[in-house]
C-alpha cells in the first residue's frame, strides 16, 4: 500500500523520464515520487516518438517500486488510466473521457493524452502526458487539449486529482489484484465490441475487440472464432 507521492516540481526539462532516472541513479530516500515539469523539451511518447511539450501541459513521470511481482507491472498503465480519467471528471464532470488500449486518453474521439511505461533499475517509471492547451502539433495526431472541452483544468490541479485516485486505485490492485481495475476499465474502455487492427512493428492482427483478459491481455476475436491474447501493439479502430 502507499499512502501519497512525494513530488519534486521543474519548470522545464528535457522529458520527466529522464529526470526520474537521474533521481533513481543518485538514490531516491524514499518512493513513491512524481517527477512533474510545466514543459519539456524532448518529451517523448511510445515508439520513439516525439511528445510534444509546451507550457501549460501535465508531464509527470512517477517513480515506483510496485509492491507485485514485475510481470504484473504493466496493469499500471489501467490504474494510470482509470485515475486520469477519474481526475478528470472530477474537475469537470461534463467532459466524455475514454479509455484506449492500453495507453491512451480520449476524449471526443481524439487523443488527449497517453501513458508511457518504462523500467529502469527494477524500478517503475510511469510516465503521463496530457494535453491542455491546443497547440498546432494536435493536428498531427488526432490529438486535442482537455482546455478545448473542459472548463477550468490546468495542470495543477489535475496532478493532484490525479495522484489522489492513482493512489486509491494502486491500493486497491495490491489488495485485491487485477480484476476490480480491469472491470473499472471496461466500464470507460472505447470500442469493445469494435472491429479492429492491431498494428505491431512489422505486422497487424484483424478481429473483434472483446475485452481484456484476467492478466490484461487484449482479447481479439478473429474469423476462425479464436480469441487472439496481444499483451503488446496499437490498436486503430475501422470506419
Ligand atoms: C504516448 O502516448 O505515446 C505516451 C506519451 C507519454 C508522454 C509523457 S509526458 C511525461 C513523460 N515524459 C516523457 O517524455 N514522456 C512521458
């Protein structure tokens, strides 16, 4: 169990994951610790890409050591989810938040945020990226910014909402495992029961979105009437 974060707050580096490795290298006393910045300069999102950063976005990047076994890990990135959709739901309750397999935020469709899981040194680096303010990079991804659909949201107050449900919901996954975080993420999932690509580096999988597993493999149903496990990839939803 934890209790809270400790954070340590910068107004612009090059990405939070950075600056989390260099705090673990020289020796964090205590975790868990959120590492929050008002900008970066080399954010960067999953598959090498760039993570555009500008002033007035939340960048954190939490630094844990999860109290399950490493293999267990990645159910992080639907606590991570479900908490920022929580937060912001708190801060605006008019606002439709979605939940992407397995890393994204959406909301109207469009990408307002994403997750990117790291280890460095058995040690946990969860970063999160939220767009809130519009900035023309957006259109190069479907993305759009919180502020362009929600009311009074800045980066501060999300944080904090944020790390406040993400330490409710960590709990509960240490206590009770899995499945609660798995039922909580279906219930904001986008697209189950969709027709689906699951895009891989050099390869893709067609089929039926039908969930998650008990372990958070995506369940993909395909023509032959097997269900594909994918623990890893992007999924595109078709027309
Ligand atoms: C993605 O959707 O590809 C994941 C984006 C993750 C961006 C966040 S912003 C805070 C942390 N620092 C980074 O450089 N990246 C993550």
């Amino acid at each position: 169990m934890i209790e809270a974060f400790e954070t340590r707050r910068f107004e612009e580096v090059s990405s939070t994951q950075d600056v989390a490795r260099e705090l673990l290298s020289a020796g964090l006393s205590s975790l868990p610790v959120a590492v929050i910045a008002k900008a970066q300069t080399k954010g960067r999102g999953r598959y090498d890409r760039t993570w555009h950063s500008p002033e007035g976005g939340l960048y954190m990047t939490m630094v844990m050591k999860p109290q399950r076994p490493q293999d267990v890990w990645s159910q992080i990135s639907y606590i991570t989810g479900i908490s920022m959709a929580e937060a912001i739901l708190q801060l605006d309750p008019s606002v439709g938040v979605k939940l992407k397999w397995v890393n994204d935020i959406i909301i109207q469709s469009k990408k307002a945020g994403g997750i990117l899981l790291e280890l460095d040194n058995n040690h946990l680096l969860v970063g999160v990226g939220i767009n809130l303010k519009r900035s023309d990079a957006l259109s190069q991804y479907n993305g759009v910014a919180l502020n362009e659909v929600a009311s009074g949201v800045d980066a501060e107050r999300l944080s904090a909402s944020f790390l406040k449900r993400f330490v409710y919901n960590y709990n509960i996954w240490v206590s009770s495992g899995f499945e609660p975080i798995r039922s909580l993420w279906l219930r904001m999932a986008q697209g189950v029961g969709k027709g689906v690509v699951v895009r891989f580096k050099d390869s893709e999988e067609n089929g039926t979105f039908i969930g998650v597993d008990e372990t958070g493999q995506l369940q993909l149903l395909q023509d032959d009437n097997n269900i594909k496990l994918i623990s890893a990839g992007e999924l595109y939803f078709g027309s």
